[in-house]
C-alpha cells in the first residue's frame, strides 16, 4: 500500500502541541471546536495523530511563501 503522507503533493501536517494550539487560539479568538474539521482516517494525518488534536498543514502558497491551516481531528 502506498503512503500517500511522503507524496511531494501532500503537504506537511504536524500535531500541534498544547503551548502552540492556546497561542493559535488566543490569537484567532475560537475554540477548538470552532476550527475546521479533518477525519481520523485521512491517509495524510501522522500517525500519532488522535481524535482531538489539532493538526498545522503547512501549504505552499503563491501569494505567500506559506500557508498556514489548523484541522481539529474528529472520528
């Protein structure tokens, strides 16, 4: 079977540590639950991601140089 995550179209995902995700949230002014949502079974999430973390999906952009989007992970 493939692994789609190390595909060069995928871009990066990360869990995001609970320091980071209070800084993400503070600066958005949302909680957790008011983030967008992505499965647990999406074959691109690491796989020490589980339900109720938050993942960083880190995109090329040609506006900016990146693009930064936070997932809440849902079953």
């Amino acid at each position: 079977m493939v692994d789609v995550s190390n595909h060069e179209l995928v871009p990066d995902h990360s869990v995001l540590d609970e320091e980071a995700l209070e800084d993400v949230l503070e600066e958005y002014n949302i909680r957790k639950t008011d983030l967008p949502k992505i499965k647990r079974s999406d074959p691109a999430l690491p796989d020490e991601a589980t339900v109720g973390d938050v993942i960083q999906i880190t995109r090329d952009s040609r506006t900016t140089d990146q693009a930064i989007v936070y997932r809440l992970v849902v079953e």
